[in-house]
C-alpha cells in the first residue's frame, strides 16, 4: 500500500469531516464503463466537455460502444485525479466510504469541502454559485464546479456512419445536421442543427412561427426553449439534393444551453431502412440476446 500513500499521504480519520454529506445520485439507470470508460475532457468556451462509455454490461438497453457527452455548462474548475477505489476505501480520500458509495455520479448538495484535490485545471477565477459534481471511475476520480450538467446519450458507430444533410426554412439553407438520432419503428430521424450564420436560434424560430401562425408547444424566454409544431416549410435535403421527406412533417425543439434538433416525423419504409441502416441496425442490436 506504500505507492497509495506516497500519492494520497497516510493521514486518515482525522482529515475525513464528519458532517453528513447532502447529495443527488447522478447514475441510477446508467453509468460508465466499469473497466475501460475511457474518459475523454475538453474545453469549450467555458463549459467543460466528458465523453465516456457506457455500461453495457450492467444495463441492457445500452450496448458496446454507446456512449455518453457530459456538458458542465459555465464550468470554473476542475479535477482528475488518480485516488482509486482502492485508495477510497483505505480512506485515502476525503470523502468517508460510507458516506458515499463508489462508481457513481454524484451533485454534492452540502457537507462536503469544495476544494478540490490536486491536480486542478481552473477555467474560471469566479467559482462561485457554482455546483458540485463528483464522478467515481475505475481508476480516477472526477470532481468540478459548476453551473449545470447536460447529458447527451450517442453510439460512436451510429455517429460515424451518419451523413451530414441541408436543412432548409423557405428558401435559405439555415444549417445543417447528422440526423444522429432516431426512433426506428416509428420512421422518425432527428439531431442537432449547426447553423449557418444564425446567433440566435430562439429568437430566429420564435419569429419565424409568429410570422407564419404556427404553434407552439412550448415557449420559455428565460431557457431559449422552444418547441415548435410541424412547420411547412422547414426541409432537409441530402447533398445529392434529394428531399428526407415524413408523412407527418418537419418539427423543431431544444434549448440555447442544448441545442437546436430538427425531427423528420414518419419517414416510410423501406426508404428509412436504405437511408438509416445504421439506425435499423442499432435498433435491432438492443435485442439480440447473448
């Protein structure tokens, strides 16, 4: 045990708070990788982006290669640091085992110090009003602050084999998307819109809607939220100019913090089928048995 102590030290009881620990469990119907998640960390702007794998081992509806984009929105600082279950268990960590169950997600509510163990990468001076996430890996231990998180469950295959298509209000190109998502028995393809030249897409769409009567489902100013019924004239063309065409229309929903995704309703058979293999085939791979 002599290498646990030279990285973590060797006092234990004494430096462990005994105050209850308030805390929200992240990971109750998925979690990481048990052997290999495989943690990948970026920069944007100020938020901080974690990519991992899922376990598939242990929740059904996830198979291998599925994966998770972690969004810390508005993120001040953060740590990866090499404390083990191992060492967490020989109190090595400031966290007492029992108060705290490892390999899980946590938002640490109060009780627990704030600051956080070395090495830490500040993004942020201001940390305030931020919160405080704890994530318990194979091998690592993941803590930062704050404002919120965003979940984003993907399959690297599916992504990978997902074409990038024209999505088109009238007659100007507004952006385009990989349609990386779907519900392949009801014929439905959505995923994020990356604009073109649009700073705003709240308020694009919302005048957009005004403009040309239609309704919407849902509309929140203060989250930039906006859910919209089938609008007409919204369109998605492949790059060989072929219109993705469902029986039911073109609709949009998300949020200025999660994106913009544009949802293709009803596309028939067997054309999703051709257009979408990857999707059919994800579909199918949940239910094949071992």
């Amino acid at each position: 045990m002599s290498w646990i102590n030279k990285i973590f030290g060797t006092n234990k009881v004494e430096e462990i708070p005994t105050r209850k620990i308030d805390y929200i469990q992240i990971t109750k119907d998925w979690n990481a990788d048990p052997v290999s998640p495989e943690i990948e960390l970026k920069v944007d702007e100020i938020d901080l982006i974690m990519d991992i794998y899922l376990n598939h081992f242990q929740f059904d509806k996830y198979q291998e290669g599925d994966k998770v984009k972690i969004r810390f929105k508005n993120c001040a600082e953060y740590s990866l640091n090499t404390c083990n279950d191992e060492g967490f268990y020989h109190g090595q960590y400031r966290i007492k085992p029992s108060k705290l169950e490892w390999g899980e997600f946590y938002e640490i509510k109060s009780g627990l110090d704030r600051k956080l163990p070395n090495p830490i990468k500040i993004i942020q001076n201001d940390n305030s009003d931020r919160k405080h996430f704890i994530f318990f890996f194979k091998d690592k231990t993941f803590e930062c602050l704050a404002s919120d998180y965003y979940l984003d469950f993907y399959n690297e295959k599916v992504l990978k084999n997902c074409k990038t298509y024209k999505v088109v209000l009238g007659d100007k190109e507004i952006g385009t998307s990989k349609l990386e998502k779907a519900d392949a028995p009801m014929g439905v393809a959505f995923g994020l819109i990356e604009f073109n030249g649009i700073e705003t897409p709240y308020e694009f769409f919302k005048e957009y809607c005004l403009k040309n009567n239609i309704v919407l489902n849902n509309d929140d100013r203060k989250l930039e939220f906006i859910d919209t019924q089938v609008i007409l004239e919204l369109k998605v063309f492949r790059q060989d100019g072929l219109e993705i065409k469902g029986v039911a229309g073109n609709a949009i929903m998300g949020m200025k913090d999660k994106g913009y995704e544009i949802s293709i309703l009803g596309i028939s058979y067997p054309f999703y089928e051709e257009e979408f293999p990857h999707h059919v085939e994800h579909y199918g791979n949940m239910f094949k048995k071992e």
